[in-house]
C-alpha cells in the first residue's frame, strides 16, 4: 500500500455547505474512508464537537487514524453501516454523546482510491491482483470464492442486475468457462473473460469505457453486499438525527442513486407509485433537500474526473409527522 495515496473527497464544498456542523454538534460518518470528509468538517467545526467515523475496511481506518488520530474530538470504529447499529461499542459511545441524535450524518458510498488504486486488495483491472474485492478482508467469500459458487444464470443476473451489462449471459458463461479450464485467479483474468465477448480495442478507439467495468462493479456489489442493505441503512440514520438535523449521502453510479433517492422520498412521506395515492398516508419523517440531488461542477469533474458520476441527495429531519 502506497504510503502517499490520497482519496480526494467528492462533492466537499456541497458538503461543508449542507451539512453544516453547529457548535458541540454530533457527527456520524458512516464511511469514513481516509477521513477526507471527516478533515474537512471537523476543520470546521468547534472544539465541544464530536465526530463518530465508522468504516469495515481495516486499512482505512487505519490511514484515517495516522491522519486525524491526533484530534480529539474524532472516534473511529470498526463496523458496517447496515449492522454498526446494534453493536455495543457504537451504541454506548451514541448513548453518552449523542442522547438526543445525529446533528449531521454522511455516507460516502462505494470504494475509495484505496480499493481502486492498490493491486492487492482486486478492485481493479488496471493492474494484476488476486480477485479479492473485499472491502473487509477479514469477513465473507473473495470475489474468486463468490464466482466459483455461482450458476451461469445467477452470474449473469448478478452481472445486468448490479452492473447493468447487457452482455451479462455470454459475459457469465466466458468467465465460468475460464473458472472452469483454470484461467481465473487474477483482476486481469477476470478483464480477460470479459473482452473475450466485448473487445476492449473497438470501445478504447471509440472513447467508450473499458468493457470490463460493468462487471467489476457488478461483482464489486455483490461480493461486498453493498446495495443489499442500503434502504434499512438509510431509514437508520434518518431516525439517528435529531429534529433540524441533516442527512447527506453521496452515491456513485445510477443503480445506487435510485435507491437513496426513492427511499429518502418514501422517508419524506412521497408516493412513488404509479398515479395512485397509497391507501394510507405514509409518515414524514424527512423534508428533501434539492430534491434533484447535487451533481459535480464542471471544475470538480475537470480536477477530479472519478467524480463525474457523483450525486449528493439531502433531507433534513423533521419531527415525525403523517403527510397531510
Ligand atoms: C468513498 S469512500 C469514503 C471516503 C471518505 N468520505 C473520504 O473522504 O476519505 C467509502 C468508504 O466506505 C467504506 N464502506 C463501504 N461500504 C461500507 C459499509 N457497508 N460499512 C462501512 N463502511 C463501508 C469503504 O471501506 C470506504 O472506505
């Protein structure tokens, strides 16, 4: 692991603007990562706040620790977000500082340049790894472990349903079928398996995105379980913030950001359904903030071009009440 990699955080400026951090305010963030959010509000923020970083990923905590260790107003967990909830530590640390809830609340969706940018833990294509892709790596099966347990027709839902790939039956087959005669043990055998059914050269010459990154992030989804539990995530932290307090949740590709989006409107007590009204009221828990979500200026996108496919949805905490 390089000792100099940096994660830039996304969307910061709408950050520090929406999810502003009042004196001995209580922070929660639910994907601490390198702690690039975290330096950044807490910069701002008094000397009576306290911050509450979680993240599942060891490594990260422990770069988020080397560069904000020092601040004492910071706790740093080791957890999930769908289960930190329950787990005892988490509880007792929100029982003696945040009785009355959450001021703010972040999650960050999704890899850090952590995951992309370090061979060893198989995020990416772009150099030789094992196929890991695990965000904790000492929980659940490696990508490799989670491929070699699926049918073709599981692999390939997996593939269009999280990876949206339209190629996603031929694409399975390849990669079972690389499995199966020994061929599949790195990043870029899995890339492989892939251009066996889309070549990479034809999309490269037409500026298109690598063939293999619908599959990555379909794989990425799964092994890590990363949508599984996001509305019952999401619900959560609504109901961790106190009344005025603020959610700010960034999401990184369309599939995510529809959920984040249809689930804080059902918290915001909005009907989804087509045309008609639901039989009963549904209870508002949240008022929307830029109900359209946040996307990336151009400046930022030119800067950091990961971020072009960043969302920022917001909602503000009401106390609950049935929408009229
Ligand atoms: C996009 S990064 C966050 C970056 C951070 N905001 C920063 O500025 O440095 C997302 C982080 O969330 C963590 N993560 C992803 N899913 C998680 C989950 N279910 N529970 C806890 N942490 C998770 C990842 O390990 C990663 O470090």
């Amino acid at each position: 692991m390089s000792a100099t990699l940096v994660h830039v955080p996304v969307l910061l400026q709408e950050v520090l603007e929406w999810l502003p951090v009042p004196p001995g305010g209580r922070v929660l963030d639910l994907t601490l990562g390198l702690g690039g959010h975290a330096e950044a509000l807490l910069a701002q923020a008094d000397s009576s706040v306290r911050y509450l970083g979680v993240d599942r990923d060891p490594q990260a905590r422990q770069r988020a620790q080397e560069r904000l260790g020092r601040d004492g107003r910071l706790t740093i967990l080791a957890g999930a977000h769908e289960s930190i909830w329950t787990d005892p530590l988490f509880q007792a640390w929100r029982h003696l500082q945040a009785p009355d809830g959450f001021d703010a609340i972040l999650l960050d969706l999704g890899v850090s340049t952590l995951h992309l940018k370090d061979p060893s833990r198989g995020f990416s294509f772009s150099a030789s790894g094992p196929l890991d892709m695990r965000m904790d790596p000492d929980h659940g099966p490696t990508a490799l472990e989670w491929i070699a347990e699926q049918s073709e027709e599981t692999l390939a839902d997996a593939l269009y349903q999280f990876g949206e790939e339209r190629a996603s039956r031929p694409i399975a087959r390849a990669i079972l079928r690389a499995l199966a005669e020994g061929r599949l043990a790195t990043t870029q055998d899995l890339a492989s398996a892939v251009y066996e059914v889309i070549p990479r050269e034809p999309a490269k010459r037409k500026g298109l995105s690598d063939p293999a990154t619908r599959t990555f992030q379909a794989i990425r989804i799964a092994v890590n379980g990363e949508l599984v539990g996001l509305p019952a995530v999401l619900e959560q932290a609504v109901m961790a913030l106190k009344p005025g307090g603020r959610l700010a949740v960034i999401s990184f590709h369309s599939l995510e950001d529809r959920i984040v989006k249809q689930t804080l409107r059902r918290l915001a007590g909005l009907h989804d359904g087509p045309g008609r009204m639901p039989p009963h009221p549904l209870p508002q828990h949240l008022r929307l903030l830029r109900p359209g979500g946040l996307a990336p200026s151009a400046d930022e996108i030119r800067i950091n071009p990961p971020s072009r496919s960043a969302r920022l949805r917001l909602g503000e905490r009401l106390a609950s009440q049935v929408a009229p």
